[in-house]
C-alpha cells in the first residue's frame, strides 16, 4: 500500500497484478464493440472456461448495485402497498427487508470477491450446498429472467397508452423490443452504460421527489393545491398509520422484499470487471445504506402527502401510472407537468429491468453451460465478449409480448408469472446458506478468518439472520390464504408481479386448484428442477469435507490488505466505523 494510499485510508485491491488478466480482447474498436461480422465469431479465450467481458467499471457496479431494484413497483406498486398496510407498516417493513438484503449482499460480496465467476450465486449453491440444487436455482433464475422480458415490453406499451390510447400496443412492444436488442449489440458495456444512466435517472428523479414532498409538507406548495399550507405529519392520525392490523403487516412485508429485488445482479455484473476484488467490496457497502435512503425516505413521504385510503388507491395496478403515489403528489399539489415527468421515469424503470432480465439471464444460462447443466451451444463467447446464444436465446422469448394481444393474455401471463414468483427468495435464501456452509468448510480445512480479504460484517449470524427473514416473508405468505373474504390478497405472486414484473395484480381465491397453483406453481418447479439436476448429475447435499474451498480461489496481494488492516486499526473507533460500514 502506498504512502497516499495510508493517509487516505483507501481500501486494498484486495488482489495481485494477475488479476487484470482477462479474455484477449480486439484491437479494431467495431469489433471490441460488437459493431462488425467480425465480433460474432467465437473468441481467444483467456483465464477460466467461459471468460465474458471486462469493459464493466466501479461506477457501473455502484450503479447496478444501487438502482438496480428501484424499477416501477416503487414508483407504482407501493401505492398499492400503502392501501394494504398503510403508512407505518409501508416504512417498518421496507427498513426490515432492508436489514435482510444488508445481509444478503454482503455474504454475496465475501464470496464473490473470493471466486468471483461467471453464474455468480448459481456456482456458489453448486459448490457449498448441493449440485443439484445449484441446478434448480440457476434454472430458476434463467425462468425468472425469461418471463421478465415479454412482460416488461407489455408494460412499456401500457405506459405508452398514458399519453396515446389510439396506437396499437403491438407497435410499441416491437419498437422497444428492437431498442433492448440494440443495447445488446454493445454486449456487456451496452448493459453498464445503460444501467448507469438510468439508474442515474431513477435516483435524481427521487431525489428531486424527496426534497419537493419536504418542501410540500412544510406547506410550500402551490395555493391552488392541497399543500398551500403547513401539512405536517397530520395523516399519521388521520386515517392513521396502520391498517389490517397483522394481516396489513403481512402483505406489506412480502411487498418489501421484492420491491428490492435485482440487488443480486451485483454479483453477476462482479465477474465482468476489470478488477472484481476492488470494485465489488466498495459498490457492496453502500448498497444497503443508498437503497434504504431513497426508499425509506421516499415512502415516508409518500405517507405523509397520501392518506392510505385515497380513491385512486383502492383498485390500484402496478401498470396503472394514475394509481402512482409519486405521481398523485404532483398532482394533488397544482404541479403542472410533475405527472409526465414521473410517467417517463417509469417508463424509464420498465426499460431498465427489461435489459436487466436478457443480462442476468444470459450469463446464468452461459455458466449453466458451463457447468454442463445446459446445452454446450450456450458457451459461445464472441470476440466483443457477448454470451451470443445465451442472449438470443433470452431476447427470443420477447416476442411473448404479444400475447398481449389475444383476449386471454391475463391468464397467459398470469401463469407466466407463477412460474417464478418464488425465484428472488430462494435464490437470495441460496446465497445466505452458501455463505453459511463456505464459512463452515474454510474452518474445517485449517483456514482462519484473516485469510478472507472481505468479510460480511454480520458473519454467519448475518447470514443466518437473512435466512430467518426469508423465512418469515414466506411465513406471510402461508398467512395471506386465510385472509378475510373481501381482503385484497397481496401474494407473492401479485406481489412479484408489481415489484419485478410490474404487470397487473393479480388477486386469486387461493380455495381453488386454480388459485393455489398460481401462487404456489413455482415450488414444484423448483422440485422438478432439483429432481432434473440430480437424476442427471447423481449428486446431492454435500458433507463439509467433500467441499473445496481452494479450486479457482483468487490470489490475494496480502501485503497491502495486512497494511491496510494495520493503518485501520490505529484509527479511531468511529473512523474504523466508516470504512468498514462504508
């Protein structure tokens, strides 16, 4: 570590020279690019099996990291939330599920800066719980992503319609369609670039809500408004803060945890950086501290300027952009033009998470084929660095979208959906236990604690406080089945659908065959996977000395991080604080 280095308190690199090695990449910039005939045919490879591209930057990661998960269920699906459970519940339960995914991203980043490889959290199942349960979440996941695609197009043409009704949705469908595969073309910086600017966007545009609703509730707003004066905390008493009791606690609850979902591509993205080890341990550590800033304090706005039982409120979709919260302030205070401005941001949202499914679903299905969990076709890596089948493959499923179309196209999409309502769950569920059993196996092979370059703050007992929330949000979702005829059911299902596939809520009478399944269908996929993986692969749970921890264990420059360990040991506890938490 250098001397700047020490009186900064920089953080190590937590690696050697080796590191930046990586795929060869082109010279000619078309074909680095993805922009000639040239970048489709199968490149040199470098380290590893499957090496994809290294064109992704810090600022990239911190982005994806961060903006990630605020997509169209926060700005749409929360107005829907705060119906349910009103606004005590909105805020205590976004702040609980925030702890949980606090959790989850630091165990993902202890181990992903120790093997950070392609399929990121899929390997990590495979190689610290059981192959063929890294089988089933990896597939899983690629599901989730599948359906992610073709609804998102559909709820781009809805979003549309808010300005022009008269166009056919099927235009806009192929007209965004064409921008995602434009963005692909660009392979993994197209992703980046796109993610960051938009990531940048949805942030700015809660920012400027942030700071417009305190204007508003000191009673700064227009006279023609409803905020021309003081406003203050007046709706935490009337109606209140809370509704449906228990049962409003639970629904919320389920709404929360996947309001954040897509924090998790942090992981996949690490492997395709420059230098993972450096760039991951710093996105990791704000992850948590941003996301709860600009959700926690969005929606307490959103409860101190909208009463939970607010006409527009009551039959509220996630495709319904009038139904917004973020979108009925402006209206309510005389803000002229506030209405289009945030419609474009969801629009914005729904385009984002459209490319974030074809990414995060390609490169799982690439380090499937890796693996030798899906066909070898989805190994092929072009000299640009794009996974080529893979992300045809993804792009392909787009054309469902135009289902849209039929006069079924509820029922079609809603069973799309059940397919993988449960896949953010058990895959952040994944990712705890992992950390869980990698801890256990580095112990059990002589390993200490220091020989790890970045630890979760919490340890296992973070991880194992994850798991129990997961569970819990599970466990609200066993409860909602028994809710009170006339309660509008929130399910895991209707709930993904208005957080990571913002499609319209589906309310189901989960008395019925047909109900249950559309809630509970993604459990006996995930089991037929599981089933799949290990009646092809024969393996199942593995014993802690069958696992190894050192096989593809990046080298570390342990020179500087003692350094670095030793100059944040003198420091000062509330200094010694701030580089660890940020």
């Amino acid at each position: 570590m250098s001397s700047k280095d020490e009186k900064e308190g920089n953080p190590p690199a937590y690696t050697n020279a080796t590191e930046t090695e990586g795929p060869v990449r082109a010279d000619n910039f078309y074909t680095r690019n993805g922009l000639n005939l040239e970048s489709f045919k199968v490149r040199d490879y470098g380290q590893g099996i499957v090496e994809l591209d290294r064109s992704m930057k810090p600022r990239h990661l911190h982005m994806i990291a961060i903006g990630g998960s605020i997509g169209a269920g926060f700005f749409v699906g929360s107005g829907g939330a705060l119906n349910t459970g009103g606004p005590g519940f909105l805020i205590i339960d976004f702040l609980i599920i925030g702890v949980m995914i606090f959790n989850v991203v630091y165990a993902l980043g202890e181990l992903a800066v120790m093997y950070p490889v392609s399929g990121g959290f899929y390997t990590y199942s495979t190689r610290f719980i059981d192959p063929s349960w890294g089988f089933a979440i990896g597939w899983n996941y690629v599901l989730q992503w599948l359906v992610v695609v073709p609804l998102e197009l559909t709820v781009c043409s809805i979003s549309i319609q808010y300005w022009n009704a008269e166009i056919s949705p099927a235009v806009w469908i192929t007209v965004f369609w064409v921008f995602i595969i434009f963005v692909n073309v660009f392979g993994t910086l197209g992703y980046a670039e796109e993610e960051f600017w938009s990531s940048l966007i949805k942030l700015s545009a809660t920012v400027i809500f942030i700071i417009i609703s305190f204007i508003l509730v000191l009673g700064g707003g227009p006279k023609s408004g409803r905020y021309g004066e003081y406003w203050g905390a007046r709706l935490f008493y009337e109606p209140g803060a809370f509704v449906n009791g228990f049962k409003g606690f639970c629904s919320i609850f389920v709404t929360a945890a996947f309001a954040f979902s897509g924090t998790e591509l942090v992981g996949l993205a690490a492997a395709e950086s420059k230098n993972p080890s450096k760039a991951l341990p710093s996105a990791i550590k704000q992850v948590f501290w941003r996301i709860t800033l600009f959700y926690v304090l969005g929606l307490l706005f959103v409860g101190l300027l909208i009463p939970y039982n607010d006409p527009h409120l009551l039959n509220a979709s996630s495709s319904d952009v009038s139904a917004s919260p973020f979108v009925l302030v402006g209206q309510y205070a005389g803000l002229y033009g506030f209405n289009h401005f945030m419609n474009v941001v969801i629009l914005i949202s729904v385009i984002s998470i459209s490319v974030s499914g074809v990414y995060g679903g390609s490169r799982t299905l690439t380090a499937l084929a890796q693996e030798g969990y899906a066909p070898k076709l989805f190994t092929y890596v072009d000299k640009s660095g794009r996974p080529l089948f893979s992300v045809i493959a993804m792009l392909s499923f787009g054309g469902l979208a135009y289902v849209q179309l039929a006069s079924d196209s509820e029922t079609v999409f809603g069973w799309l959906q059940a397919l993988s309502g449960l896949a953010a769950l058990f895959t952040w569920g994944s990712i705890c236990l992992s950390h869980v059993r990698f801890r256990r196996a580095w112990a059990y092979h002589g390993h200490s604690l220091d020989e790890i370059p970045f630890k979760a703050i919490g340890g296992v007992y973070g991880s194992y406080l994850g798991l129990f929330l997961i569970f819990l949000v599970l466990a609200a979702q066993v409860s909602l089945p028994i809710l009170p005829t006339g309660y509008k059911r929130c399910t895991l299902l209707t709930t993904f659908a208005s957080s990571i596939l913002p499609f319209r809520l589906l309310e189901k009478n989960l008395g019925d065959a047909e109900g249950f399944f559309n809630v509970y269908l993604a459990v006996p996929v995930l089991i037929a996977f599981w089933l799949g993986g290990f009646l092809w692969k024969r393996k199942g749970w593995l014993r802690t000395v069958d696992m190894d921890v050192d096989t593809g264990r990046r080298e570390h420059d342990w020179d500087e991080i003692n350094a670095y360990r030793r100059h944040l040991a003198s420091l000062p506890a509330w200094k010694r604080l701030y580089h660890t938490v940020f």
